[in-house]
C-alpha cells in the first residue's frame, strides 16, 4: 500500500499546467497534437509536455504506445456518438426508404464530417482495428459495430444477412474516407495545375486514363458522393423490390 506522502506525490504528478490530469484530458490533448503536427510527433514525451508533466504520469492512463493509440481511436469514436446524439431530424439524409435506412446515412455522414476533422487518426481506424481483436477494442467502437447492426436487423435481416451488409456498409464509409483523403497535389506551390498534380511524372503513353482523369480525382467527392455510394450499396442488398438479401444474393445474375 502506498504511504501519504507517496500518494501525495503522485496527485501533484498528476497535475498539469491545465489542471488535474485525467484519461479524457490526455486523449484530447494527443488528438489536438496529431490533428495539428501528425502521428509522427506523438510520443509520451512530447505529450507529457504539451500537458506539464512527466512522461511516466502519462502511463497511469495509457500503458503503452498503442494503448495511446487505441485511445485516439476511441476519442474519434466517442465524438462521433456526441454528434449522433447531438444531430437534430433536420440534419438526417434524405434517404429513399424506411426509418432504418434514413439513420444508416446519418451515421455515414456523421462519421464522414468526423473523420475530415481528424484526417490524421483516420489511419489508425483500420490499422488499430487490424492489430487489435473485437473484444479488446474501445467500448465506443464497440457501440458504433451494434448500433449499425441493431439497424440492420431492425430492417429485416437475419444474422447472416445483417453481417454481411454490417461488412459492406463499414468497409465503404471507411473506404470512401480514405480515398477523400488520399495525397493527390505534388507541388502545392505549382500555380499550373498539370504540374501542381504531377502529371509529368506519370508515363503519357502507359497511364493514359488516368493522366485524363487525375484532376477529377484530386476533387473530393463529398457527402453527396459518400450518400450516392450507400444507396446503391443499400439497394444491391434490399433489391429495389424489397427482396431478401438471401434471394438477392442466391438469384442468378443475368449472365449465368
């Protein structure tokens, strides 16, 4: 058991130049770091000083490096269930369909607008999860898996069915993000827009169609293109006659 005075040290350790320091207090400090300077200038040591302490303190909240990144991860989760509770009927996508369908755009959204606050977490959203098992992850990324999949059984699918689109509906949110995200411009200082993006590196007679096509890539296509995406995802699992997924998915295509 720790003496007084042992305990006593370690409460003024655990105060920073911001007030007593805590595990929300650290997450959003290291969000606010990387969202400004990049992933690469987050380590113990330098968030200790953003927050006036010791780097040890730091290991009462985060036992590791990637305990830290696990909690970028969830304070990006976390805010995207306050934006969801937050969110008002007016905010709601104009959805074609019924009240399930509405809300799986909302939550695209929501997490859309999200993840372009926080561009540089966004690649831990797939990384972390990749290192880290189901049960291990944040209680906050856990809730966003059954919120979606509370949806999509409330819509009408089975178990299998609700996984298969829970699979679908994840992997082209957090998709459509990434490729929003990607670098596009080589010189940003390059007033000519050929050359801003580069095209002169890329071979004319090799890369043709994408020479051609680089400036429309390099624009984001947005929420209207994040919505377009899910609705036909949305209408190749329902069918646009309410078809069961099963049906859908064990009818033969039209060139069988």
């Amino acid at each position: 058991m720790a003496s007084h005075s042992e305990a006593g040290m370690a409460l003024r350790g655990d105060r920073g130049r911001h007030g007593r320091l805590n595990r929300g207090r650290m997450l959003a400090s290291a969000l606010e770091l990387v969202d400004s300077e990049g992933l690469s200038a987050l380590s113990m040591r330098r968030l200790g000083s953003e927050l006036g302490v010791e780097a040890m303190t730091l290991y009462r909240y985060a036992a590791s490096k990637d305990a830290l990144l696990d909690g970028l991860v969830e304070a990006v989760y976390l805010e995207l269930e306050e934006n969801l509770a937050e969110g008002s009927d007016s905010e709601k996508s104009p959805a074609a369909g019924r009240e399930w369908r509405g809300e799986l755009h909302r939550i695209a959204l929501t997490t859309y607008r999200v993840c372009l606050t926080h561009p540089q977490v966004v690649p831990l959203l797939a990384t972390r999860m990749m290192a880290v098992p189901l049960a291990r992850r944040p209680l906050a990324v856990l809730r966003d898996h059954e919120r979606v999949l509370a949806l999509l059984r409330q819509a009408g699918f089975d178990e299998a069915g609700a996984t298969t689109a829970f699979r679908a509906f994840t992997a082209w949110v957090l998709g459509y993000v990434s490729v929003e995200l990607r670098a596009m411009v080589d010189n940003p200082d390059e007033p000519d827009p050929a050359f801003r993006l580069g095209l002169h590196r890329m071979p004319s007679q090799e890369l043709p169609r994408l020479r051609e096509t680089t400036a429309t890539l390099a624009e984001r296509g947005g929420a209207e293109g994040l919505t377009a995406g899910l609705d036909a995802l949305l209408d190749r699992f329902v069918g646009t006659e309410g078809q069961g997924i099963h049906q859908l998915l064990d009818s033969p295509g039209e060139d069988a």
